[in-house]
C-alpha cells in the first residue's frame, strides 16, 4: 500500500533536518583559520575562503608571487636588521656625522635600527601566517593593504642597505667579524628554523600528485639544509680555542675620555675613565691662534660647545683660529647633557650632570698633568693648523715643547702617532713610543722605532697581530666599545683597544662566546643530528598518515566535490539543497533513497 502525500512530505522534511544538522557540522566555526585566514588575508568568513584540496597548487599564479616576493623581502629584512644591529660600534660616528650634514642632532642610528625591528617583525609574522595557512590546506590570498605593505619595506630595505653601503661600507666589514663570534649561534638558530619547516613541507610532499613538484621541492628543502648542516666546516673563530691559551684581557685606553658618562675631551671626562680603571687616555690636539695646544676632536666648535651662542658669526670657523682667550669662554659641557648623545645622561647622578653642565675645553698640559699623575698613558692625534695661522709650520715643535717643558708627563708614557717629523721626535724624546696608525712590514716598521700599531678594528686578524707580536710591536685597535668586538680583540690577541665604554668592558671578565674545539664540535654535530631525527620522523609520520587518507577519508572528500560544494553560507546551503531535493523529487520520487547517501542517520517522520 502507497505512502500518502503527507506521510511523504513529512518524511522529506525530516530527512531535510538531519541534512541541516550534518551541513551545520561541516561548516563549523574554526576560530583557529578563522584568525590566520582573517589576518593574512582579510578573510573572516568562511564563505571568503576555499580549501586546496590534496594535491593542487595552494594559490593563484599572482599569489604564488606574492607569496615569493614575501619570502625575498623576509630574507632581506633580516639581513638589514642583523647588519644594523652589530653596527651599534658606530652609532655615535653615524649620527655626529648626519649632524655635520644636517646641522642638527638627532638619534637617527636608533631610529633606524626600530624601524629595521619593526618592519622585519611584520614581514616575518606575514610569512608565519602564510606557513600556517599551507599546513591548514587553505588556499593563500594575501590581502591588498599586506601586498603594498611588503613592497614598501621591500623598497625601505633596499634604499637603506644601497646608502649605508655607500656611505659606511665599511660596515660589512664589522658584519663578517661579528660572524667569528655569532655563527655557531645562527648555525643553530637556522637548523631549528629549517627543522620546524619540515611540518609543511612533508604534508605538501605527499599530497602532490605530480612527481615533478615533488621532487624540486625536496630537492630545494634538502639542498639547503645539507647546506646547513655543513656550514660549520668552514667557520673559523678565534675564540674557538684550546683552554690555556686565551692571553690577558686587552688594556683600555678611554676614547677621549669616557664620553658615554661625561662630555669628551673635558677634565670630567678623563676623570671618570681613571675612575672606572681605564689604563690609557686617548685625544685629539688642535693649537689655538696664540699658540696654546688645547683637545678638540672637530675641525670646528659647533658640536661640542656654545660657540653659537657665544660667536654667533663664527660658528663655522676653524677653531684653531680662536685665541685661548675666547676659547675659555666656552661652555664644554652644556650639550652633552643637551643632545645625550650616548642615551646615558638620565643614569648620571645630579652631582654628575651639575659638573657636567659646567666643563670647558682643556689645554694638552693640564691633560698631560692628570695622566702622569695616575701614571696612564696617553696617545693623541694632532691636527696641522689652517693656512695663515701663525704655528702652521712650527706645530709639532710647539707640541713637543709643551710635553717636554711645560708639563710633568713621564716620557715613557707618551705613544707618539703622528708622522710628521718622526725621525726628530724620536731623537729629542727617544723614551717616546713611538706608534703607528698604517700597517707596513716589519722590517719597515723597526726602521722607524715604531713598537705598537694603532689600526681601526676592521682591520683585526689574529695572524697579524700574532706576527707583529713576535718581534714585540703591540697592536691596539679603535674604537671599541660593543662587548662582543671586545671579546674578539680579546681572543685575537690585541694588547689594548681603545673605547667608549671603559665602565662596562671593565667588568667582563673572560671574551663572550670563548669555547674549546671539543665544545664547538659537540655542539654543532648533536644540533645537526637531532634535526635530522626530527626531520625523519616527520617525514614518516605524514607517510603514514597520508597512506591511511584512501580507506578512511572517502566520504569526506565525496563531500568536498559534492553537489554543495559550490555554496558558501551555512543557512544558504541547508535551504539550497533542501529546494534542490524537492525538486528532483517532485520530478522523480526515485531519487529520494539517494538522500541518505550524506548521512546514514534517520529520524521518525514527524
């Protein structure tokens, strides 16, 4: 006997129910790719997004490139931010030098390193996102405001990287000594970067369905961390050594003085660097127009005094060309607590910023007077006078006779730099020592008495100075005040650097990073072979798993290609299949056993 149009009716409305409630459950909310998705792409809805099914490409050709220049700027980004950050040394020259150009002090050098964090913490989120999305099997598409976004630090990245290099190239020098004492770290860091990568690329391996795909990006992924993983052969570092043979800790010599604590160049300045235990003192000489030697770095006064307050329409001349008498007008010390060009000032006491806010410049003597009589050594540099100045050519006789008669300076400690006239100097003061600031060769060298270099730390190499040491010619190096620098002059064998920073060098007691061969080996092999277990098993694992997909992922992917896949809204798809099925029955009732073909369950007609 027939079933009756209601009994009908009812038995479709209930089979409708239960289609709803399975749909509900397959569209369910994933709070999870709901955040990557909306993130990266500005997709919050599901509707908004699709699904890579196993096997097909992730994206479109225009996301594929977007997702490629994402990992270049990623690249570069990091690469900018890890050059400018060891480049710290010479913040204090990067930014007194785009005040020579500017007329105006700014902290640029700590401006750009924030800007350099911040845009590589953005692409580098970006670029998470994305690998997130991939082990999700979610299509990529990278939101319009993100895209702009990435060209413009793509375009940042590579302006300041083109000036810095022009300007400072001899940064990427600084940048590969900092590898000597950084690359066992970084070796590690990258190996566990590349091992955390294997998640994705595993997955995406064995979902491939072309064997082509596959094997460029195993190939890729295996090329770079075999790559990886051999890189320590080739690294070389002098503080990777055997124990025993570390020598002393390299004498500090104060860049004029201890300019991160007081103004340069001022009696407070040199004070406090004997405060901190600092073993030498270092200065630049300029002679006034009435011949009295006094320490001046700059051509001119601008930058350390207030001499436009004072001269105002002699700002931009020599300072050479002031008597002493104007010079002692000046005020030395205002501007350093002004421009706080170290960032240092707001750790001064206030006894310190009141002395500080009352220094003036200081003649040679009374500088050779302080050293000798806390027996420090002393090296300088002299500056020639401008033309028409009365001591233009009598200048390093004029500084001879004050060192030699009017101050107290023991002989000894003087390291004689200057050039000019070496062979007379060394005959009226033959105690000097005598000190170079140009490599030549040893036999050239012991010509000209010379028995210590003076060199700038770019140019450090261990070999060098152990060839210089031999023949018992020291070598110091200029200007070092980043700890890590210090530990490698340390290890290079340097006898002594000269620095900024004598109140925090002082206090490290052995080279950061020092490490016997046995410790470095251990080191870079177990971080080599733990990666390579982790990476095997990750491997095995996806293998396994996508063996099982055919026997127990059926039905799912008949729903992912069924007749509902093209509807997006939850609600939308129940009621536009619902109205399909009663369609097709009202035309053909035998398509409705096909009904349960989505879900075995059944309810009660109502």
């Amino acid at each position: 006997m027939g079933r009756s149009p209601t009994t009908l009716t009812k038995l479709k409305l209930g089979k409708l129910k239960v289609v709803r409630r399975q749909l509900l459950q397959r569209y369910e909310h994933q709070p999870f790719i709901s955040c990557l998705a909306g993130l990266y792409g500005c997709q919050w809805k599901r509707y908004q997004r699709a699904r890579a099914q196993p096997g097909e490409c992730c994206c479109s050709k225009l996301e594929c490139g977007s997702f490629g220049l994402l990992i270049v700027c990623f690249c570069l980004s990091l690469v900018f931010l890890y050059f400018w950050s060891e480049a710290q040394n010479d913040y204090n020259d990067f930014d007194w030098f785009n005040f020579g150009n500017l007329g105006y002090w700014f902290p640029w050098s700590v401006v750009l390193l924030v800007v350099a964090a911040v845009v590589f913490t953005y692409v580098a989120v970006l670029l998470v996102l994305a690998v997130c999305l991939l082990t999700e099997g979610q299509r990529l598409y990278l939101h319009w405001s993100h895209k702009i976004g990435i060209l413009v630090t793509l375009t940042f990245t590579i302006g300041a990287t083109a000036v810095l290099s022009d300007l400072w190239n001899k940064e990427w020098t600084t940048l590969l000594l900092s590898f000597q004492v950084t690359a066992p770290y970084l070796h590690v860091g990258g190996v566990s970067m590349v091992t955390l990568l294997s998640w994705p690329i595993a997955l995406h391996f064995f979902r491939i369905n072309k064997r082509v795909r596959q094997v460029l990006i195993l190939g890729v992924y295996l090329a770079v961390l075999f790559a990886l993983y051999l890189v320590p052969l080739g690294m070389y570092s002098p503080c990777i050594k055997e124990k025993g043979t570390l020598g002393p800790a390299p004498a500090l010599i104060g860049h004029r003085g201890a300019p991160m604590l007081a103004p340069e160049n001022t009696q407070m300045s040199f004070e406090k660097m004997i405060e901190f235990g600092g073993d030498g003192l270092e200065t630049d000489i300029t002679i006034s127009y009435d011949g009295v030697p006094f320490l001046m770095h700059d051509r001119t006064l601008r930058r350390t005094t207030n001499v436009n307050e004072a001269f105002p329409n002699r700002s931009s001349e020599p300072a050479a060309m002031f008597t002493w008498t104007e010079l002692e007008m000046l005020n030395a010390g205002a501007w350093f607590l002004m421009r706080d060009p170290f960032g240092t000032v707001a750790s001064l006491t206030q006894e310190d910023q009141g002395r500080a806010q009352n220094q003036s410049i200081q003649t040679l003597r009374d500088f050779l007077d302080l050293a000798n009589r806390h027996r420090k050594m002393v090296i300088f540099d002299l500056y020639r006078p401008p033309k028409q100045h009365p001591y233009r050519d009598t200048w390093i006789e004029r500084i001879l006779e004050v060192i030699r008669n009017e101050s107290t300076i023991d002989p000894r400690l003087v390291l004689w730099l200057p050039n000019e006239l070496r062979d007379l100097v060394h005959e009226l003061e033959p105690e000097f020592q005598q000190t170079s600031g140009e490599k030549a060769s040893v036999q050239q060298l012991q010509e000209d008495h010379v028995v210590k270099l003076n060199l700038h730390y770019s140019t450090m190499s261990g070999e060098q100075i152990s060839k210089y040491s031999s023949v018992n010619i020291t070598t110091n190096l200029y200007v070092v005040s980043q700890p890590w620098l210090y530990s490698l002059a340390w290890c290079a064998g340097a006898h002594s650097v000269t620095t900024n920073a004598v109140h925090i060098l002082r206090n490290l007691h052995r080279p950061l990073f020092l490490m016997t061969p046995e410790e470095y080996s251990l080191m870079w092999i177990l971080t080599d072979v733990i990666s390579a277990v982790l990476i095997v098993a990750v491997f095995i694992f996806h293998w396994w798993r996508e063996r099982g997909l055919p026997c127990c992922s059926g039905s799912r992917q008949t729903h992912e290609n069924g007749p509902y896949s093209k509807f997006r809204t939850e609600l939308s798809d129940v009621w536009s299949i619902s109205s399909i099925s009663v369609r097709g029955e009202n035309r053909s009732l035998p398509a409705t056993p096909n009904l349960p073909t989505i879900s075995e369950q059944h309810e009660p007609p109502v």
